[in-house]
C-alpha cells in the first residue's frame, strides 16, 4: 500500500502567512509577476535588421547607406579589375550572384559599418568546366600554437595585417562568366554577362587562386 505523504503546510509557513496577512499581502506566492514581452512582427523584423543585417538587395535598396556600401564594393572590383563585360555565350554556363550585407561590430558590440559584399554562387559552378583544383590555405592551429612560445622566448614582435577585398587579387584560368550585379547592371542583363579575370568571392577557385 503507498505512503501518502502529508501535504499540511508546516507551522512556520502558517505563521509567516498570518503576518503577511495583516500587513495587507496577498496570500500565495510573493513573485512579482510580469507580462511576456510581445514583438510586433515588424519589431522583430527591424531587430534583425539592425543586429544582423538585411538578407537580400530589396530590403536595402532605398537606404543610401547601404547603396553607399555596395557602391564601394563595386568601385573595389573595378580597381582591381576583376572582369570585362561580354556578350552571353551561348555554349557557356552562366554563375549566378548575389549581394551579402553584413554589419560590422566592435568592442561592447556597438555597430562600426554597413559592409556588402557582391559574391559568386559556388554551388552554380561545374566541376571541371568553371573549376579544377580547390583548397583553403589556411594555418592549422598547432602551427600557430607552436609559435607564440617560441616568438615569446626569443622575443619577436608578432604584426597581423588584413589585406582589403583579398580575393580580388588572385587571378584565374579558367574561363568563368558570371551575373551582372542587381543595381549596378551596365547593359541588357539577359544579353550581356561578366568574364571574369580575377577571382571573386563565392567561386569554388578563389581561396587557391588567392
């Protein structure tokens, strides 16, 4: 036969609740309640907006300080002259683009830039056609781990350097056509494409040609 076990509230407790009684406490629970907080769908929506960034080039379009980004992008791959407008080619496929928007934090989290980046949609991309070889040159982290002591106990000076639209600077050699980017088409999209001479962020080649 199962033990009940008593559920009386002890004596203490029964005291405690008498006083709170006489100086006008509710009975039961002391927590102060609060209301959830509801977000409108438009709250929730700029929240993403400003703490993330904008998803696609509509959402951007009339904001000059994002057009202000993705014109500074643009200028980027001109200078460094990354393509030539040619007409489509019927027997070559075609990658396809898209604007990425991103906004930079610094310390504490407080915003330092809108940043856009124009990219290649890799996936879009055949293998042994629009590409050959492909890897990341990268550092392993043992590497690194083992130089930091022995930086220290020799005492070197360690620099970092970040090199601007670093992609941009590696050339390829395969013969790769890609989308005209959204705002800034220069002629008829569906009759003229980009050939690219420079790799670009997004292509399968770019991290080995960089």
């Amino acid at each position: 036969m199962a033990i009940l076990e008593s559920r009386e509230t002890p004596n203490w407790l029964k005291s405690t609740i008498i006083d709170a009684k006489g100086h006008g406490v509710a009975q039961g629970t002391f927590r102060e309640s609060k209301k959830p907080k509801r977000y409108s769908r438009y709250a929730i929506y700029m929240k993403k907006i400003i703490e993330v960034g904008p998803s696609n080039f509509e959402e951007v379009v009339t904001h000059q300080e994002w057009k202000d980004s993705m014109n500074e992008e643009y200028q980027s791959t001109m200078k460094n002259g990354v393509w030539e407008i040619v007409l489509r080619p019927e027997d070559k496929s075609i990658v396809t683009s898209k604007w990425i928007y991103k906004i930079k934090h610094v310390e504490y989290g407080s915003i330092d830039k809108s940043k856009s980046r124009f990219v290649a949609r890799g996936f879009s991309q055949q293998e042994g056609i629009d590409y050959e070889e492909t890897f990341s040159p990268t550092s392993r982290y043992t590497t690194i781990r083992s130089l930091v002591p022995l930086a220290t106990s020799m005492g070197w000076n360690f620099h970092q350097m970040d090199v601007k639209t670093a992609f941009l600077n590696g050339t390829i050699d395969e013969e790769v056509y890609i989308e005209q980017p959204l705002g800034f088409e220069v002629k008829d999209i569906k009759v003229y494409a980009y050939r690219l001479k420079k790799a670009l962020y997004g292509l399968k080649q770019a991290p080995r040609a960089w």
